[in-house]
C-alpha cells in the first residue's frame, strides 16, 4: 500500500509551477479532472465535504507524479485511472486479495463490501485510509456476501404425459388439409338451413 | 381425511415416486350427486314451466333454440344458488367436514421449512415488497420466522423496474435485517409465464422446502395463519395443498369497494357450499395456498397442450389443473375457507377487471383441453367446467337475448297473429302475462337469493354484522352492489362474448403487467373503451322501442348499463367517491372497521412512501443509468448475475443469449459512444444480463472524458454529481 499520510496540500504544493500551470497542466485541466474524482467519490456516498476533499486531492496528487511522463493523456484521464487504482488498492488491502488487472471483480466485490458493511453511514472515515482499520470493520468487509439464494439443490421437474382424450385426436385434425376451408362452407351451409328453419 | 400416510420421500437427493393410498370417500359421491340433483331438478322445473310458456304462443325451432339457452342458463345461476344455499346450511348446522375441524394449534413446525414466494413481472414494486414486509413482520411476531424463507421472483422485462427491484431489494433486507432470510432471483428466460417462474424456483430450490406457497404481488398474508397452515400440513400427512380465501382488502375506488363488499359478505357462503361437494378434491387459484413441495414437484409440472395458440401451448390458469394433477395421485385438496389472515387486492376499475378477465377467459377456455383427460378425478372436471362455463355464460346469455329479440321481431314484422292458447299446465290457472311474471320472479328469486341468504346469516352472527357496520348499513351495501351488479352484467356480457370470439379466432393474450392501483380511468379512455358498448346499447334500444314498447321496458337494465357505460366506468373509478362512500358507512368491511396490524403496518408503509418518494417522472433508461453509474447498485446487480454461473441451467440460458460473446462488447463501446436510445430494448437487456459488460461499463463511464461519452452519459454523470 502507497497512500500517503501527510496533508495533501503539502504534497500538491510542490507540483506547483511559476507559471501558474500545475504539473505542467492548465489549472482548467486539474480543475476538470478534480470534478470527475470529486464526482465518483460523491456517487460512492462520501457526503463529509472535508474528508471528499482531502480524498480527491490525494488522489490527485497521484495524477500529477504521472502527469509529466505522460504528455498525451488528459489531465482527467490519468486521475481517473489512478483514482481507480487508488480505490482497488485499498479494497485488495482491506478485502486481502491481491489485485489482478485481468479480474475487474475485485472492484465490484469492494463496492458491495462497502455498501454491507455500511461504509457511507458507519465508516466513511476509514475510506481510502491506510492500515490499522477497527477490526469490526475490516470484519464486515470481509464478511459481506450477497447471495440471491441459499445453495442451489438442482432438480428437473419434468411434465407427466397427459393423455387428453379424444382432445388429442380433435388438435390432431387440424393438420388435415383444407380443413378450416371445409368448415367454413359447413358453418355456411349450416347457417343457410338455420335462416331457412327459422323463416319458415 | 386422514388415515393413509404418504411414502414420504427424504427433502434432499432424488426421492424415490411418492405414493398415497387412497382413501376411502364414501360421502363425497352422495353430496355431488345431491348438490347437482337440487340444482338440476330446479333447472328442469322452470326450463318446464318456460317451456310452458313458449308453448302458449305457438312452438318453432328458434323457440327449441331459446329454451334450450334458457335452461342451459339456468343452470348456471341454480348452480350458483345451491352455494349460496348449502354454504347457508352449513353456517347455521356447523359443518365438520373441512380441513380446519381438527384443532391443530399444538401441532409443531420443528424441521419444516417454508418457502414463501412471490412471482412478479414488471409490477408496482413499492406495494409488491410492502406486501412482503408486512408478511414478514406478522410471521417475525409469531417467533416462527426461523421455519421461512422469502423468494422474489422476478420474470420482469423491463430494466428500469429490474434495477429497481434489485435497489429496493436490497434496501428492504437492509431495513429487516433479513440478510439471508429474504432472497431476490430473476430469471433470464420468461419461459411458462408464471408457472414457469415457480418451476424455475422448484428447479433450483424446491427441494430445500417442504412446503412452499405462492403469493401474488399484492398477496398480505398473517403469520399466524401461515404458522397454521404449515401445522395443517403436518398434522395431516395426505394433503397435497391447502387454499386459503384471500378477503379483498384495501379497495379505494367505488368499483373496488363494490367487489371487496361482495366478496367478504357473500364469498364465506359459496365457499363453504364449495366445500361441501369438493371436500378433499378442491380446488388452487394460483396463490395464497400453502402446497407440500415434493408431490408439486413430482406431479404437476404442466405439459404443453396440442395446437396452437391461443387453446394450444402453455396452460395459462395452470392452478385448476395442478390440482387436478394432485388429485390424480390421490393427494388431497382442501379450502381451508374460515381460516383468516389471507388477503389480495382487486382492480380498482372495470376497465382494468376485464382486461384480468380477459387472461383469465382464455386460460379458462383452455381448459377445455384438459377437461377429458384420462385419470382426472370427475370433481376436478367439475370445477373446470364451472370455470369453463363462467365464460360461456356471457355469450349464451347474448344469444339467448338477441333469439328472443328474433323471436318478437319475426312474430311483429311477418304478420303472424299472436294467438295465446292454454298452457301446457292449465292447473296453474295462470294467464299469459302472469305466467312470464312467473318465470321471470323465479329467476330473478335464483339470482338473489344469495344475497338475502348472506344478510341473513349476517343478522345472526353479532360480531361478523358489527364488523360490516351494522345490518341496516349492510343492507344498504347489498342494494347498492345489486344495482351496480345489475349494470355491469350486460357490460361483462359482451366483453366475455368478446373475449370468447377472438379466442376462437386464434387471437391470444399477450403477458402484460398486472394494473393493480392505478389512477381514476379518464373520461377519453374510457370513450376509446366503451363507445362499442354504447352504441350497441342506443341501437338495441331503438330497435325494442320499435319492436315493441312493452318489451322495451323490461330491456332498461340491459340498454342502461350499455348505455350508461362510459360515465359509470369513469365514476366507480374514482377515489372520492368510494370515500364518500365509505364515510357514510356504506360498503364496510371488517378489515376497513377493524383493520388487522399487517394491513395497518402496509397502509402506512405505502403513506411513507407517498410523501418520501420522489414522484419526478425519470428519464427513459434510468434504471440502465443506475446499473451502470452507481457503483452500489452496479456492483449489486453484478454480484447477482454472478450468482447466477452456479446453476447450469442458468448458465446455459445466459450462453443462450450470447453473454460472455465479444459481440456484447461491441454493443457496451456503442453504448458509451450513442448512448441507450440507438441499441435496442433486447441490446440493452443483453448488456444488463452480462455480468463483465456490466462491471466494464461501471469502469468505463467513469474512467472516460466526456468528450468520448455519449451527451446522454455526461448528463446523467451530471445528474449523479447533483444527487444527494
């Protein structure tokens, strides 16, 4: 783990440039990529405005390390990835599983973790923050499974023959041919000799 | 009843065929024979005496025909009658042949367990889990909960209600702690409709439960009475299923206050003259039934019909025939009807009652398949053909009155005398127009009987009359759900008709969500539904006040609710009207004067949600923006898809629809790039099924800039920054 423990603010003030360019960005560029952070942290329930702050700004500070070696990425787009790798970080450090960048799933059972154990209403404050956490946390971290059911005892249900009776040999005379048209001259007939009854 | 034990079969691992000997049922074929011998013989009377009269004026072949309907009708309603009549019977006398004779109260439900499941597609989500809640707080009160499981089980097709029954899932076993208690499943595939939703749950559960029953999205049960119906169960090895009477509850509407008066007053006759044929070979409706699960599963997964559509294919009211299925193998069926604690809720307006009663015509119709199947039991038959008949009743009825209308026209307009001559029972001493009188108060005494029978053991019962607000009030009821039955008949007439024609025209019902509590029907919807029954009724008018005025009289209750049609739709819609109703005392229940603490828990469950819930219409695709942008509900309904690699048959099903193919990538980058409105409603469906398009969708939205997502993503990124 890699999170940095002093104040952020130190840590951004000496990427600042004379020019009034950070890490060799327009200010308009880090004020965009501070938005998306800001954002994503907002949609994770971070409602504590100096805690969301002080997150984004680490995360930030990440971004502008990366920034220079980087010339052809937006400013927003290395923030992202590292607010990304940032948030999986601490969920493999948290959950103890190691990250791998070919299952995304670590993420998702991170988020689900957090949501269990009631991270944006019990622990926001342990959001991203370096070991020791309280054990009960940790606990409910790792505990967090959402099941949809309890285990599946798989069976086949399969549907007795149903011997319908004469039913069957009726449905079976619908694949004679011709015979809708056969019926219908009989339905008409039929209709003839009713009008011819009833008028006469 | 009881005496013969089940070869039970172990509740894991593949049990070997259950088998039940069957019992001796000695009264049973008496009572059929005795209840259908009154009301044949009634029928054969008056058919006698109608015949009679049509005689007076000289016999023709369209008179054959007419009395033939005549009797075919009478039928029917002296059927009806002989319920109401031995249900009457048996209320006053005490009846000791029902399932919930034996006090079972000490019975134990150690080691059973109960899945309790509730099959919604597309519904009113709020009330469907409210419904849920409040089942579960009642059963939690008994201290029985440990013996329960809940299943959601979700057919939906829609993916803003699939997101928002995932959300509110997990909200509600946040708010119950029910974690583990309380599981939500959504099928992939809608094959089968409902049943084949609770097949699917049988498939992949069913054997973890003893017993499961089956709920409706608006189903309320009491947990004491689900505790009792679980002791009925165990005490009384050879019973297969027990059904409940569900009361119809919560009515706001007058149209919806009218049914839940008449079903809470007059269902406890009919239900216990039911009884008294069916015994052991009752019937199931669907829901709010109790089943024993190993039988269910081994007997009664329904075969497709022959054909096609709409007679052909999967039985829609497969109820009637699973438990005919159980019958069959000599499980027994019980109406558990005096056992309180079940409730439903109806339509709140005619409209939406007869697009119900039009699903239920065709599957009712259906059963004319299956009514000869070989091994059914012959009451079995007997309550498909009551459903059967309960949908030929309006079309008979239609012709019955358009030969007589022949009848009086062919007699005007050909310039035949009408010569009256003797009756065919001249002891009667009765004239012409007496005689028709006759016939008709006698009908008329048929159809009501019922009614004043039900007041009548209202009048005796102090606590049952207190609970409808009094007699006086009670009556009152009766008279006004008389006179709005009496309108709506003819309007249920033709839409059977309807409903029967296109049937046999190959014309099936499609699946849609049921409207359960919806909003007054407007004055415009209901023009564009019943101009039809309008114009038939001011044309049917005319031409009997052409025909003759005398008749045209008699004709007023027809041509009145035809006529009345639009505006009484409109009016018994409304909600202030069903409240004025109410606050004058009318139409009472005894669950609106005393409601019970699981219909109050669910009143002001949905009070809070009414003035909590933000009521803003949300724009088109939200439900898809939720699943892809909020990294909880993302991340919810991704573990749930996941779940879903466990059961090879879901597996199977979802490689059926292509997830996990490179193709659902392709559609994921277009739906970053266009944005929802350019994939289609099964692209989106897909998407939403892929569990790794999902989690790549999350990542996606919030690792690219703007400026490479659709202007549909950025602003819903926008709104989601807003939100508090």
């Amino acid at each position: 783990m890699d999170l940095p423990v002093e104040s952020p603010i130190t840590g951004l003030g000496a990427l600042t440039d004379v020019s009034g360019r950070l890490a060799g960005r327009p200010l308009e560029e880090w004020n965009a990529a501070y938005g998306k952070v800001e954002n994503y942290f907002h949609a994770l329930r971070i409602r504590n405005k100096a805690l969301l702050g002080q997150l984004v700004l680490r995360v930030l500070e990440r971004a502008m390390k990366r920034a220079p070696s980087e010339p052809g990425h937006s400013a927003t787009q290395i923030a992202a990835e590292e607010m990304d790798r940032t948030v999986t970080e601490w969920f493999a450090a948290v959950l103890q599983e190691p990250p791998t960048n070919a299952d995304q799933m670590l993420s998702t059972r991170g988020r689900l973790a957090m949501l269990l154990a009631d991270m944006p209403g019990k622990w926001q404050d342990q959001f991203l923050r370096p070991p020791p956490w309280p054990d009960e946390f940790v606990q409910s971290m790792r505990d967090a499974y959402l099941r949809a059911g309890p285990d599946f005892q798989l069976s086949k249900m399969a549907p007795r023959p149903l011997d319908l009776g004469p039913i069957t040999t009726l449905t079976n005379l619908g694949r004679i041919p011709y015979l809708k048209m056969s019926l219908a001259w009989t339905l008409f007939v039929l209709l003839l000799v009713m009008v011819f009854v009833l008028t006469h | 009843m009881a005496g013969a034990t089940p070869q039970s079969a172990p509740v894991s691992g593949q049990p070997p065929p259950l088998t039940v000997v069957p019992l001796p049922r000695i009264h049973r074929g008496w009572r059929v024979f005795i209840f259908y011998s009154c009301a044949l013989l009634l029928t054969g009377l008056v058919s006698m005496l109608f015949a009679d009269l049509l005689w007076r004026t000289g016999w023709s072949a369209s008179r054959t025909l007419l009395l033939v309907l005549f009797a075919a009708l009478f039928l029917l309603i002296a059927v009806g009658c002989m319920h109401g009549v031995f249900g009457f019977i048996l209320r006053v006398i005490g009846n000791p042949r029902r399932i919930t004779q034996a006090d079972c109260r000490a019975q134990s439900i150690d080691g059973t367990s109960t899945a309790i499941v509730f099959p919604i597609y597309n519904e009113d989500i709020v009330r469907a889990y409210e419904g849920l809640r409040a089942t579960y707080e009642s059963l939690q009160r008994t201290g029985q909960l440990e013996h329960f499981d809940f299943f959601i089980l979700s057919d939906s097709t829609d993916p803003d209600k699939w997101v928002e029954e995932e959300r509110r899932w997990y909200e509600l076993v946040g708010e119950l702690d029910a974690l583990g208690r309380v599981y939500y499943r959504r099928r992939t595939d809608n094959e089968g409709r409902k049943s084949g939703n609770v097949r699917d749950f049988l498939s992949a559960w069913g054997r973890r439960y003893r017993y499961f029953l089956v709920c409706d999205a608006d189903s309320v049960m009491r947990g004491e009475t689900l505790v009792s119906l679980v002791q009925l169960m165990e005490a009384h090895p050879t019973v297969g299923l027990v059904q409940t009477v569900p009361a119809l509850v919560n009515a706001r509407s007058l149209f919806g206050r009218i049914q839940q008066f008449s079903n809470r007053l007059y269902a406890p006759l009919f239900i216990a003259g039911l009884n008294y044929w069916a015994l052991d070979l009752g019937n199931y409706w669907g829901h709010n039934a109790l089943i024993r699960t190993e039988p269910f599963m081994q007997f009664c997964d329904l075969p497709q019909l022959p054909g096609k559509k709409p007679f052909g294919g999967y039985i829609l009211s497969h109820d009637f025939v699973e438990a005919a299925l159980l019958t069959r193998e000599n499980w027994e069926v019980w109406f558990a009807y005096d056992l309180e604690g079940s409730y439903e809720e109806v339509p709140q307006e005619m409209i939406e009652n007869a697009q119900r009663e039009r699903r239920w015509c065709q599957g009712n119709l259906q059963h004319s398949l299956v009514l000869f199947a070989k091994g059914l039991r012959g009451v079995n038959r007997l309550h498909l053909l009551l459903g059967i008949s309960g949908y030929l009743a309006g079309p008979l009825w239609l012709a019955f009155l358009l030969m007589f209308n022949w009848i009086h026209w062919y007699q005007k307009y050909t310039g035949l005398s009408n010569i009256t001559v003797h009756a065919f029972t001249p002891f009667l001493n009765l004239n012409g127009t007496t005689h028709a009188l006759l016939v008709f108060a006698i009908c008329m005494g048929i159809l009501f009987l019922p009614k004043v029978l039900a007041l009548i053991d209202l009048a005796f019962d102090w606590e049952r009359r207190r609970a409808f607000g009094g007699l006086a009030r009670a009556t009152v009821g009766v008279a006004v759900e008389t006179v709005f039955s009496t309108l709506h008949a003819p309007l249920l007439m033709l839409w059977h008709t309807r409903f029967v024609a296109m049937n046999l025209f190959g014309v099936s019902v499609g699946w849609s969500r049921q409207k359960r509590d919806t909003d007054s029907t407007t004055w415009w919807y209901a023009v564009r539904r019943h101009w039809g029954h309008t114009l038939i009724g001011l044309v049917w008018g005319l031409f009997m006040w052409r025909l003759n005025r005398y008749l045209f009289w008699w004709f007023t209750p027809v041509f009145t609710g035809m006529v009345l049609s639009i505006p009484l739709s409109v009016w018994t819609s409304r909600r202030t009207l069903g409240a004025r109703v109410r606050k004058l005392g009318l139409l009472l229940t005894p669950e609106e004067t005393k409601p019970p603490l699981e219909l109050v828990s669910l009143r002001s469950q949905m009070k809070i949600h009414e003035i909590t819930d933000d009521t803003t219409p949300r724009q088109p695709h939200a439900g898809l923006a939720d699943a892809v942008l909020d990294p909880y509900v993302n991340a919810i309904h991704v573990s749930l898809l996941r779940e879903k690699r466990f059961n090879p048959v879901y597996a199977e099903q979802l490689a059926k629809l292509g997830v996990g193919h490179v193709g659902v990538q392709v559609l994921g980058e277009k739906l970053l790039v266009e944005g929802p409105a350019l994939l289609t409603a099964p692209e989106r469906l897909l998407l939403m099924t892929d569990a790794h398009a999902m989690v790549w969708l999350h990542q996606q939205t919030w690792l690219r800039a703007g400026e490479s997502l659709a202007p549909w993503w950025r602003a819903a990124i926008q709104e989601y920054s807003r939100r508090d």
